[in-house]
C-alpha cells in the first residue's frame, strides 16, 4: 500500500536506521531485535535515555560548584550600591533553586538556560555518559563559570524589571478569568457533560443533539475530527461550515453548523447548541488554555461537553463560578474491551488482520512497516501525525474499507483521538516516548485512550450482530504488566484547567516591560506577577519562547504580530523550519504581497534530487508539507499579503508526490 517503493528501498539499503542482518531467512531489524527479544525480553535502553541521565547529572554536578562558590560569586557580582546585602543573598538563592528544580518541572527562564548552557556539549562533542560525568570535572566547573555569568545578567534583568512589578502586578491581576468574558456572563447557560470511557457513544448524543438545533458549533481537538463533522453533517443535509486554523471552508452564508477545531472556536457568535469534544483537555499543558476560554466564554444555551469523568469535578468548580448549571450523563463502554493473555511474544509475525500497531516514531512506525510487508505479506496503512490530513484520511478510509486489502494499521498517538477506525485489536509496541529531550512514559490517560481503540462499535440494523469486543496486547512480554497496571488504574480527577491571557493583556504586558531583558524572563516574571485562582494553571506553549527569540531581530514587527505568530503551527525542531519562520516574520514586516515561492526557505527543488532511500524523500515531502500548513496558516490571517494561488498548486504538487507512492 502506501510507499510500496520504500519498502523495498528500506529492504535493499537496510532500514533507515539500523542495519538488516540475515539470519535463516528471516530479516531482523535492528529496531526491533525480535529475534533477539523472542522470549520478549526488553531491548536496551536506548542511547537517548543514557545521554539525559548523563546531562541531569552534569547539571546537579554544575549547580553544586556554583553553590560552593557563592561567596565569591557574590562579591563578583556587581551590585549597585542600594541592593541591601540581604536582596543580593535572595537574589542567589532564587537563582539557584531556579537552577536545581529545572529538570524537574518546567520553567521559561531556567529550561531556556539549561538547554543554553547543555547545547554546549554538543559542539565540544562530549561524549554523554555517567562515567565521563563524575570523571570530567572540566565541564562542570566551566558549567559553574558561566552559571556565574548568568546569575550576573538574572541580576541585571531582576533590578531593571522591579520599579515596574508594582503596575504590572495590577495588570496581571485576573481574580476570576470568567470576568473576561462578560456576553457569556450576560447569558443562562447548561453544560450537559458525556462522560465515560472511549467508545461509548457520548460524542454520539452529543452530535445528535446538535443536528437539531437552529445554530450550533461543534469544537474539536484534531483538524481530522472538524473536517470529519464537517463532511458528515454535509452529507446528512445540514448546513455546516469549517474553520481549523489552517483552512476555512465557508460555503455557507448562513449556516446551521460550525465545525471548528478548540482554538479556533468563535466566541463572538449566540449559538443553541456548542459540542466541545475531549474536555478532558482543558487540563493539557499546551492546550489546555483553548478548552478553558470555550467553557467560560462560549455564547451558547446549552453546551455539550464530551470526554473523560475526569473533567467533572473541574467543570463543577468553573461552573459555580460562572452560575451555570451542570448535568452529567455517564456512559458505558458500548462494547468489551479486553487485554490478552499473551503479548506478540516479540514477534511482529503473530499480528493479525484488524489489528493496529503503535508505535512512537515515525522511524519505528516505517520498520514495523517494513517488517510486516517484507515478510510476513501484510498489507499496512500508516496513521501518525507528521503525514499530511490528506493523506492520513486517505489512510484511514483504506483501512476501513473492507474492499481493500489494507488489513493492518501502523499508527502513533494520533490514533488516540477523534478518527473512527475499526480496529479489533491494538498492540503497543512500546509505552515510552522521545519528547525531543527527554523520554518519557505513555502518560496513563492516553494509554487509556489508544487501547480504547480497539473494537469500536458499528451501528448494526441486526439487533443480534454480536458487536466484537476490542482486545490489547503489547509487542513484549514484559511490557504487559505495565500495560495491565496502566489500563486498572482508577481515573484521577483533574484539579486545573489550562489558563492563558487574552491577547490585549498579553500585548500591554510586553510593551510595558523593557526590551532588551530576554523574552524567558518575562514569561518567568509574568507566570510570578500574575495573580489567578489555584483551579487555573498557566498554560505554556514551548514553541512560544523560541519564535518570539527567532523573530526578534525583526524591529518593524508589532508585538501583536509576533504574538500571533508564536501560535504557528510548525514543528521548530525540523531542519530549516527556524529560518522559514524568520521568512515568514520578515515578509510581514514589509507589508507586501508575496507567494508561497517567494520564499527562500520553501524549495521544490528538493523534489528533484536523488536520495540514498525513499524514507528521506518522503520526508522531505512531510517538510514541505508542514511548511504549506504554516503558510496556509499565516495566509487566513493576512489574506492580501500571503497569497495562496501558487500555494494551491503547489499543494497538488506534493500531494501527487505523496499518492505516487500509495500505488
Ligand atoms: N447509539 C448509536 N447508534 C449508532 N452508532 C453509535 C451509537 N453510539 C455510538 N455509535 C457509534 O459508535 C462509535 C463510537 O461512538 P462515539 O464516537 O460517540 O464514542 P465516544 O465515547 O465519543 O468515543 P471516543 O471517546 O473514542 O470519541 C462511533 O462510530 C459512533 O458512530
């Protein structure tokens, strides 16, 4: 099925990341050593893991020189005459224990500065390991040096920023985020929560709901899922709308619907009836803020809040506040869901037809690929985030069509949400994830959430039909008690909801403050300064900080417009994407109309060179791609400046490149 050719690319040059050997006839990839792990032992701990314990440990070991050297540090540091000796002591101590608790939690300032001060080892290509830790003392102390000079500039940045913390204060002080929104507070309001576990019909109610009303919105956590309403509610006759933060398709002047994905959701408009799906995301680190302002701010009669029981407690607390009135349905799984005996034994050659395969990166996802359909004759679909919408729908649509023989799913979280897919069974191929710095374990509620997958329940006119319950294993014997404790642990109730400023304080904020103070010092300053209920969190997206660094070279942007273009979609990690995003600043700036090959930083010509194997090519297509997101994107926002005719065709282009692998 899709990117038949780079299986046999993969076969021919090995895998794109390990090396093939043969052994009997039977291939077996590096990655997955199933051959070596058969009696499903774990596979060894990977390079990543070892280089953050080694990094962590370099830290405290740096952290505990620049204690030591306090004294001396501090009479270094150069004070001006008023800062009493007792401000300059707390002074260190704030820096310090800003410095210790970093790995631990995350912090604008102190992680900025970690990974400032670790990126170093890369360039002297330290060889991350515990020994060389303990035994190159080196490093630590040239660490505690510049944790010196830093401590020196957190000084100089703290001093020019307390005459202002007075009004600042006054700004940030947001006693009830509710009193933000006052047309909501102006309106009687009934949240009607669908609760229960994955598979249960709750978004099913709800949508029902919304068929009927007059005027409606439904919110979605995935661009998949608005786009799905939106299809579906067409396809039933209903008038709907979609707007996601990368396209909009307003065929309708009136509609009766409006499907959206959370951020984009319209708090102006009086709506009946509000859908919002997957509540339990008002508790999410980064997008938690979204659901928060549709819960306090949506303008509708009766609001439809679909997800985990996770969320009651929550919207209870917010709900007393706001005087709305909370009635809750609780559901039941609409069939079984049941965990195997046994795991896959290690063996990729024990999965079966209707199962689907997750797994945590696009490189684990593409070898089990490979694994399947080289030797085992499965025909597979992918599913994971990085791939285009086109085709992750073009995806999910094969695998559920019956007619063709696409029979097993490789996919990653993003099957954990929203895509109706008739998996039987789902099998974990791992229960630990690479952040991009560290890794960390599948957090429980989304392994709730993947394995609840599995057997989803089909509408059947037959009242006999035996609906199939769902199953889910893991790829190794060892990983199934992990599994098993994860799948019984009782639901914990969340207690904070996701809280982040309107745009015009954050805008007031920034332009009070000075400019040349580091935007992760502001941040920090903000989060201390600002005053909100302990039921709220700040919400902090990590993307933030680096666009708002990218982009400060740029002197004629408005903070407004360099707030904006923090929440661009795009993943910052990805070769080339930083300087797209300083493309993208600079051409605002000039104010003048421009087309998608304008930029420098978005070339064709990639397409036309030759690449050692197929998976880099097509991952040279997923860039583009992501870039034609981006400008997409910014073009909803600045519809005369960024252009999008050349961008339409450019968008067929690669989707041509794409199904040209699908046959
Ligand atoms: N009463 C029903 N009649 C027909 N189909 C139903 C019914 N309830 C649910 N379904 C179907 O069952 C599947 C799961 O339903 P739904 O998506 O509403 O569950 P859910 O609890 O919201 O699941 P998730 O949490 O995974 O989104 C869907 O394909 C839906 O169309």
């Amino acid at each position: 099925m899709l990117f038949a050719s780079l299986r046999r690319s993969l076969h021919l040059h090995g895998s794109v990341t390990g090396h093939c050997f043969r052994t009997k006839n039977y291939y077996v990839h590096s990655f997955f050593r199933s051959f070596a792990h058969s009696r499903g032992r774990k596979p060894s701990t990977t390079s990543r893991r070892s280089r953050e314990a080694a990094q962590n440990q370099l830290w405290s070991l740096a952290t505990k020189r620049f204690l030591e050297k306090k004294h001396s540090i501090l009479k270094e540091t150069k004070f001006p005459k008023n800062v009493p000796r007792n401000t300059q002591l707390a002074l260190f101590d704030e820096f310090y224990s800003g410095c210790v608790h970093v790995p631990k939690q995350y912090d604008p300032y102190f992680t900025d500065l970690q990974s400032k001060i670790l990126q170093s080892t890369q360039r002297i290509h330290w060889k991350p390991s515990v020994e060389n830790v303990t035994k190159d003392t080196r490093l630590h102390s040239s660490f505690a040096e510049r944790l010196k000079l830093e401590f020196q500039n957190f000084v100089s940045h703290t001093l020019m920023f307390e005459p202002l913390e007075k009004d600042l204060r006054k700004l940030l002080d947001v006693e009830w985020p509710h009193d933000l929104y006052p047309p909501a507070r102006s309106m009687r309001r009934k949240f009607i929560m669908h609760v229960g576990p994955t598979n249960s019909g709750k978004t099913h109610n709800a949508i029902n709901k919304l068929k009927t009303c007059k005027k409606g919105i439904f919110a979605g956590p995935l661009r998949l899922l608005a786009s799905e309403i939106y299809i579906r509610m067409n396809a039933e006759g209903i008038k709907c709308n979609l707007v996601t933060g990368e396209e909009v398709k307003a065929d309708y002047e009136n509609p009766q619907l409006l499907a959206c994905t959370v951020e984009m959701a319209d708090l102006h408009q009086q709506y009946d009836v509000a859908v919002i799906d997957e509540i339990q995301l008002i508790s999410d680190e980064n997008r938690g803020w979204a659901w928060t302002q549709c819960v306090l701010g949506l303008r509708a009669k009766e609001i439809h809040l679909c997800g985990e029981e996770s969320a009651v407690e929550l919207i209870k607390k917010l709900a007393e506040k706001t005087l709305d009135e909370v009635e809750v349905h609780r559901y039941e799984r609409l069939n079984a869901l049941r965990v195997s005996k046994t795991s896959l034994n290690g063996d990729l050659g024990n999965v079966k037809d209707g199962d689907c395969v997750v797994a945590f990166s696009r490189r684990a996802i593409f070898e089990a690929k490979n694994t399947l359909e080289e030797f085992h004759n499965k025909k597979c679909c992918v599913v994971y985030g990085s791939l285009p919408l086109e085709i992750r729908k073009q995806q999910a649509t094969d695998f559920n069509d019956p007619k063709i023989p696409a029979n097993v799913l490789l996919a990653s979280d993003a099957v954990g949400m929203g895509l109706n897919l008739s998996i039987q069974r789902v099998v974990f191929t791992s229960l630990a994830k690479f952040t991009g710095s560290s890794f960390e374990d599948i957090p429980v509620p989304l392994i709730k959430q993947i394995a609840g997958r599995a057997g989803r329940y089909k509408a059947s006119n037959n009242q006999d039909e035996k609906q199939s319950a769902g199953e889910v294993t893991c790829l190794y014997d060892y990983q199934m008690p992990i599994l098993k404790r994860a799948l019984s642990q009782p639901i914990r109730m969340l207690k904070q909801a996701g809280f982040m400023f309107p745009d015009d304080i954050w805008c007031e904020y920034f332009l009070t403050c000075p400019q040349d103070i580091p935007y992760s010092f502001l941040f920090r300053k903000m989060i201390l300064l600002s005053n909100i209920p302990p039921c709220f969190f700040h919400c902090l997206i990590k993307s933030q900080l680096p666009i708002l660094e990218i982009l400060k070279p740029i002197e004629t942007l408005t903070i407004r417009e360099r707030l904006l273009l923090t929440n661009i979609p795009i993943p910052l990690r990805w070769p080339t994407m930083k300087e797209f995003v300083y493309e993208i600043g600079e051409k605002l700036s000039l104010c003048t109309p421009v087309q998608l090959n304008d930029f420098e930083h978005f070339n064709l010509d990639v397409l036309n060179h030759k690449y050692k194997n197929q998976s880099d090519f097509l991952q040279q297509i997923e860039l583009l791609y992501k870039k034609l997101d981006a400008y997409f994107w910014i073009s909803l926002r600045f519809p005369c400046m960024f252009q999008t005719e050349a961008a339409i065709d450019i968008k067929k282009i690669l989707l041509k490149k794409l199904n040209s692998f699908s046959h």
